[in-house]
C-alpha cells in the first residue's frame, strides 16, 4: 500500500463540478501522536480530517474536527475513499475506527472519484418531548412546523443525531440559530448534529446540518446523517423504495448530493455514495 505524508484537500459529495463538503485527508505509515492530529485538523479549519495508517489489509482511521475528536465521519470517509483510489488503484477498503469497522469503495477517475461508504450499524428512538421543545425554540421552530409523518427521533449510524423533519422547503431554507446555544444543546444531549429535513418526495430529501457540537455553524454534506436518516426512515416504514437522495448545502451555496441505498435488514449498514473533486490538485 503507498502512504502518503500531505494533507489533501477533498471536497465530498459535489453536484458535478461544483459544491462539495471540504475534508482534510492524511495518509501515513502511522498515525500522528492525538495532539498532532489535533492541531492539523485545528490548522485546516474544515469540519473534519480524517487520518489514516494501514492495518491488517486495511486502514486505521481517526476523525479530528478544529474543536476535538469525533467518532465517525461521512464526508471525510468519501474523501478518503477518493484519495485511496487515486493513490492505490480502485478498491474496497476495509477501515477501523475507534468503534467500529466499516468500509469505503473508490473508484478514480481525473481529478476526482465515486465513493461509497458503508456505515455502522443504525439504531433509532423517540427525541425526548424536552428536547424537542429545546430544539424547537433554538430555531425559532414550534410543533406546527413538523412534518408528522416523520416524528422527532435520535437517529445512529455511527453517531447520534436528532431529526426534525419539517413540512415545509421554506422553513428549512430559513434556518437559524445562535451557535452557542446550540453548542450547548448538543454536548448535553450528546448529539453530533441536528439533522433538519424536508421530504420534497419520499425518496427526495432536502437536509441541513448544524454541526454546532464542534464549533461548525452548519455541514454542507452529512454522511454520517444520512446513514442515520435512513436507518430512521426503514424503522419508520417509510416508502422509501430501496434508496433515497439527499439534496444538501443548497441553503449555503455549495449545493451536494447524497445517495443512500437501504438494504432491508433492520439495523443494518446503510451504503452512501457520491462524487468527490480534490482541491487544489
């Protein structure tokens, strides 16, 4: 396997040439020390670097926002899955993160590459009334705003999140909210994200992701999410069809796109695929 020492700059899930979530990727012999990877991804600034050594016949992987650690992390794994396949051919790549083992496909093409990743296992429960209604107030929202069809969850795939589904496109465009309340919120409820979406149909989903819990306003893509959503909707026996697309970052101007594919079995790994462009390369 070749290993590289640079820090690439990937954005994952782009719409054609254009959008995409920025991940940082590093790639060596060994991880750095943590206060290393750390101060790395504090230096890149983007919500997510993902580091990765290989193991076994795969890769170690840790995931570093400027803020601290986290557990798992969708569009940086897009990203890795993208430098892989430029570096060492087309593949599946078995990966190790600190909780568990998952594996992302790349597939290299120019400047760039498709890439799947194949989550954690999915779990779901109902949001707690105070939460939601803590929620609810963070963005100005109340109970008449929520699409009922889809109730107030915390959704895993990998890490926690709370959804909130919204009946309308409008009020999802015009999210807001004050960073340091929602910071707050999340660390005590711990939460990764609050995923807002909007079912435009029940295989089409518009989403936003504040990421206030490392210091990150909002994600222009989710991964982790979007596995954690799906999981939801099959709990949910929501006609889904098999597969659903996610249509993010449009409210930010870096619009991307996610496809999920969702496998029957309850609980199971749910696979998100996209495009990724390198930056810079």
């Amino acid at each position: 396997m070749q290993t590289i020492t640079k820090v690439h700059k990937v954005a994952a899930f782009t719409t054609g040439e254009e959008g995409g979530n920025p991940a940082g990727v590093m790639i060596r012999a060994s991880l750095p020390e943590e206060p290393a990877m750390q101060r790395i991804a504090a230096e890149m600034g983007y919500s997510e670097t993902v580091f990765a050594a290989p193991q076994g016949d795969g890769w170690r992987v840790r995931y570093f926002s400027p803020d601290g650690e986290v557990a798992f992390c969708g569009h940086a794994t897009i990203a890795l899955g993208a430098v892989l396949a430029q570096q060492n051919g087309d593949g599946i790549f078995p990966l190790t993160t600190n909780h568990a083992k998952v594996t992302v496909e790349g597939r290299a093409h120019g400047n760039g590459a498709t890439a799947a990743l194949q989550s954690p296992a999915t779990s779901s429960s109902p949001a707690s009334p105070a939460l939601v209604q803590e929620a609810l107030k963070l963005f100005g929202y109340s109970v008449s705003d929520l699409d009922d069809r889809i109730p107030p969850a915390i959704a895993s795939g990998g890490v926690h999140h709370l959804v909130l589904a919204l009946a309308s496109r409008d009020k999802l465009r015009a999210m807001r909210y004050e960073l340091g309340a929602g910071r707050s919120l999340m660390q005590r409820y711990g939460l990764t994200t609050i995923s807002l979406v909007h079912a435009e149909t029940p295989q089409r989903f518009h989403a936003r992701n504040p990421f206030a819990s490392s210091g990150v306003y909002e994600d222009p893509a989710t991964g982790a999410a979007a596995a954690a959503l799906a999981g939801y909707l099959r709990d949910l026996d929501w006609p889904h069809g098999g597969a659903i697309d996610i249509i993010q970052g449009e409210d930010m101007g870096a619009p991307c796109h996610l496809q999920v594919q969702i496998p029957d079995e309850a609980g199971s790994s749910i696979r998100v695929s996209g495009k990724a462009r390198m930056i810079g390369e």
